[in-house]
C-alpha cells in the first residue's frame, strides 16, 4: 500500500470547483483560494472562493431538485440503489480520496483512510438501507377517525462542516439527508474542501441527479453565512466551533427561523479511578484518546481527572505513551500522529502550553518539532497539574494538549467533569459496576465512555448537550433532523 500512496503524494492536483445543479462551476467572479498543505507547507492546488451569487445558485438549485419531486417522489428503494452505487464508487477510490484529504489536512494516513472515505462509505450504506424500513404511524384514536402520522422531507437542508474528519462528519450529515429525501447545498471548511468535492462528483456519477448534492467552498463568512440567512434553505445542520454556532442561531432568527442543529466543541473529562480494572490499559488508551489525529477530535479526551492516590504512577504511564507515539509524515503508514491542520491551529496549540508553562504548571511534551520540513508539527503536551481556573483545563484547545487534575472523592471526580461549559462527551475508568452506572448518570455529557475511550458505531447516536450543541449525527435518530412529522385526520 506504501508504493501507492507514494505515487498519490505527489501527483498534480487540477483546480477545484464549485459543484451547483449537477455541474463543475468556477466562482462567479473568478475567484480562487489555496490550498496549503500541512505537511510541507507547501500550495497544493486552488479551489472556488464561493460568493453569494454562488451560493444563492446553489440554494436556488436545491429548492427547485426538492420541489420538482425527483429525488424527494422517487420510491425509497430507488434512492437507495443510487446511494448504494455511490458508496461503492467512493470505496473503489478510498486510497486516493484519503491521500488527497491528507495532503490537504494532516491526519495520519492509517486513521484517514479508516476514519473517511470509508467511514463515509458505511454511513452512506447505513442510511441506505435504513430508508425503506422506516414506517409512518396509525395513531390509537377515537375509531370514528383515522390518524396517520406521515414523515416527509424537510425540504432544503444546509451543511457546513469543519476541517477535521470532513468526509466522515460530512457523510454523517449528507447520507442522512439526501436518505430522507431531502436535497443539500453543503459548504466545507476552508482547510478541508478537497474530497468532499471530490465525493459530490462520485455523486453524480452514481446518478444524483442534478441539484440534490451541491458543494459550495469558499469563505464561512461568505459561503456559511449566506446559507445560514437563507430564506429558501429549511434546516441548517453544523459542526464546528460555538462561537460560528451563535453566528448561525442569530442567523436563522434574522431570516426564516430554519431549524438549527449545532455539534460543537467539547473539553471532554476522562475520569480514572484508583480500582481502574487496568491502569496499564486506561493509560494507553487515554493517550490514544487525545492523541490520535494529534487532538483534533471533537470527542478528544482533553482532561484527565485521577484519584489523588495514583496521580504520579498514572502520568508516569501517559508519559510514556505519549512519548512512544511517532509524530510526523502523515502519508507514512507507520505514522501515529499526523501535521496540525494550519500554522494557525499549531501556533494556538503552542500558546497554551506556554501558557501553562507560565502559570508554573509541570509540562511534558509541548514543543514544535519537524520545522524544517516546512510543516506543522508537535510532540504531544501532558500538562501534568493542571488546576481547575487554568485556561488549559477550561478552554478548547484542540490539538494535542492533555491536562491531568487529581481528585479525592467520587463527588469531587463528579464536580470537576461538570465544571465546564461543554457536556460532548466523557470516560470513568472503574471496576466497581455500581459506581460506573452512578457516574453515567451524574455526568452531563452526551456519549460516556466506561472502561473504554473513542471507537464508536455508527448504530449509536453522537450529539452535545450544554454548549457541545443539540440534535444527533449517526444512529436512526439521525433521521429525526431531516423528516418532519405530519398528521392527517381523516373522519371515516
Ligand atoms: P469553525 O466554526 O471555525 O468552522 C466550521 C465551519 O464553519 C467551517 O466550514 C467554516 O468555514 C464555517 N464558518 C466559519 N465562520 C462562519 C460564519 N460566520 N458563518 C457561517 N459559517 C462559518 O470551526 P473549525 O475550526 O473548522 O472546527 C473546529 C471546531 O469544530 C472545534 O471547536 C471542534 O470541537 C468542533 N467540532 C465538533 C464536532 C462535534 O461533533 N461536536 C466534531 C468536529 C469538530
């Protein structure tokens, strides 16, 4: 497999663009952007720098797909062989999707292949196969009436995506939507656009028709905001950050109050109990849980929380996990740690370790390292105590950054995981079954690992509750965001 990634690492990218109304279209006034990739540095390639126009064309040719009926009036088998057939296009062509969105965002080539074009591909198939076992409902009325509750399409539905795992959250959202029958107009981040782009084309090979999936790149000021103010898109599905979140909720009250589905941030607790059934294991794995995608991960394990009594022995045991995972060229299978997404994000990244530093924290890792490949690169950051006012401990780093905070007491474990304006998600490390149950409940989060962190299925749902957002990517209730509920009542 090496000898073909080496082949794809350096093959010439042509411009990318626009796909609006089932056509490659350039930016209506011509406009381009670049993109830098991660590794080296260096400009891979141009996509469209989308305006409004383009964008409004791309609202106005999902409005006329969805009204016309020929995608939301076709039988749901039918959707459902065109979606199957999509699938396999993207799975003949997983190696070269993967190594095009690593070139252009980092993530290491092992979790990239796994974490996107095929975990696109088994979202499409899931959703697939769901939609023609989805029934309506007779309700237990009165016998002298009949009440039936249909589901019907939203109609519109606008997706704007961030830059990590942007194939893998993507699909979360467009299978669930074009499944129901609804149509898209999708904008990508401005540091991960490429294959998404380059899965809407397999899209309409597959036999989309013309309208149903448009991608929009460009500008989340540009291309996200004219979206979010639409007056023609009906629901507005998001992952991102909080502060783009508000963006779009003052947005959607401004113009139609379409729906909002927020999946935000998260500074998700990772709580390990002196009777962890295995400390050897919880460490390793909660390395894992930060460090794999080096933290970009929304779901990432930022905040250890330890029982006093094995603080030391535990950050001894993360210390050396972190220290053996290998950083660096993330088109090299061997790696386990890919680039930082932007100079932009490592410079963030890089604050808060000083920071920590600063505040007299004791640090391990932390330090910026490969520079003279031209990338962005860093060891993974264990900020050993971090004490719950630090703003490494209260803020969303994402990146490789791991605190560590000793408690005393179950409640005291309970208080400091609350003590955040997020609640994605979380983990306890115990053997004690009672106190496992009693800490899923108490935690305010929406996914709480137990004696495990990350790894996932596609069967269960992922949403935030506090800050982390609302609604739910993944699962049948997925479903819930794109079919809106309609009674008829009928006297017989
Ligand atoms: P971001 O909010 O800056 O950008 C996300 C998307 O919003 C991009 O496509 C961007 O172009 C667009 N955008 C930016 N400004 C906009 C505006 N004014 N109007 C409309 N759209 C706009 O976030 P990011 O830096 O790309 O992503 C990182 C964040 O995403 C982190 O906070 C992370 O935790 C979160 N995230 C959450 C989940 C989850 O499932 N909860 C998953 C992955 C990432």
């Amino acid at each position: 497999m090496q000898t073909h990634i080496e082949s794809l690492r350096t093959a010439p990218l042509a411009p990318f663009l626009h796909i609006i109304d089932g056509r490659r279209v350039a930016a209506s006034d011509g406009g381009t952007m670049t993109v830098i990739s991660p590794i080296d540095g260096s400009a891979l390639t141009t996509y469209a720098r989308g305006t409004k126009a383009d964008t409004d064309a791309a609202i106005a040719a999902a409005r006329r797909a969805f009204d016309d009926g020929r995608w939301s009036d076709l039988a749901p088998a039918v959707r459902k062989k065109v979606l199957l057939k999509w699938a396999d296009l993207i799975e003949a062509d997983a190696l070269a999707i993967a190594v095009l969105g690593v070139r252009e965002n980092g993530t290491e080539i092992g979790m990239a292949l796994k974490a996107e074009p095929l975990s696109a591909v088994a979202t499409i198939r899931y959703y697939a196969e769901a939609i023609d076992k989805l029934y309506g409902e007779i309700a237990p009325t009165d016998p002298a009436f009949l009440g039936l509750v249909h589901r019907e399409p939203v109609g519109v539905v606008g997706a704007i995506v961030p830059w990590n795992f942007p194939l893998m959250i993507g699909a979360w959202k467009f299978a669930a939507a074009l499944a129901a029958g609804c149509t898209m107009v999708l904008k990508p981040a401005e540091t991960a656009c490429l294959t998404l782009v380059r899965v809407a084309e397999l899209g309409l090979e597959a036999g989309l028709p013309p309208g149903v999936f448009n991608v929009v790149t460009g500008e989340g000021a540009v291309v996200g905001a004219a979206i979010a103010e639409s007056m023609d898109v009906d629901v507005l599905v998001f992952t991102g950050s909080g502060g783009t979140g508000r963006r779009l909720l003052e947005a959607a009250a401004r113009s139609n109050l379409k729906r909002v589905y927020l999946e935000l941030g998260g500074k998700s607790p990772n709580i390990i109990f002196a009777d962890a059934p295995d400390l050897d294991e919880a460490a390793k794995v909660s390395a894992q849980g930060i460090f794999r995608n080096s933290g970009q991960v929304c779901i990432a394990g930022s905040r250890i929380l330890v029982e006093r009594s094995i603080h030391a022995a535990f950050v001894e045991k993360l210390s050396k996990h972190a220290a053996a995972i290998k950083v660096g060229d993330p088109l090299d299978g061997t790696t386990q740690a890919g680039a930082i997404n932007s100079e932009r994000q490592l410079m963030q990244n890089l604050a808060f370790v000083e920071e920590a530093k600063a505040n007299g924290r004791s640090v391990i890792g932390g330090e910026r390292i490969l520079q003279e490949t031209g990338g962005y690169y860093m060891q993974p950051a264990i900020v050993a105590d971090a004490a719950p006012q630090d703003r490494v401990f209260r803020d969303e780093v994402f990146g490789p950054v791991l605190t560590v905070t000793p408690f005393d007491t179950e409640a005291e474990a309970v208080a400091l995981a609350n003590d955040t304006a997020y609640g994605l998600a979380a983990a306890v490390w115990t053997s004690n079954l009672s106190r496992a149950h009693r800490m899923v409940r108490k935690i305010r989060a929406g996914l709480v690992h137990v004696n495990t962190y990350g790894g996932s299925d596609l069967s269960v749902p992922l949403g935030g509750v506090k800050q982390s957002g609302n609604g739910h990517d993944k699962s049948l209730h997925a479903f819930d965001k794109f079919l809106d509920l309609k009674t008829a009542w009928v006297k017989l």
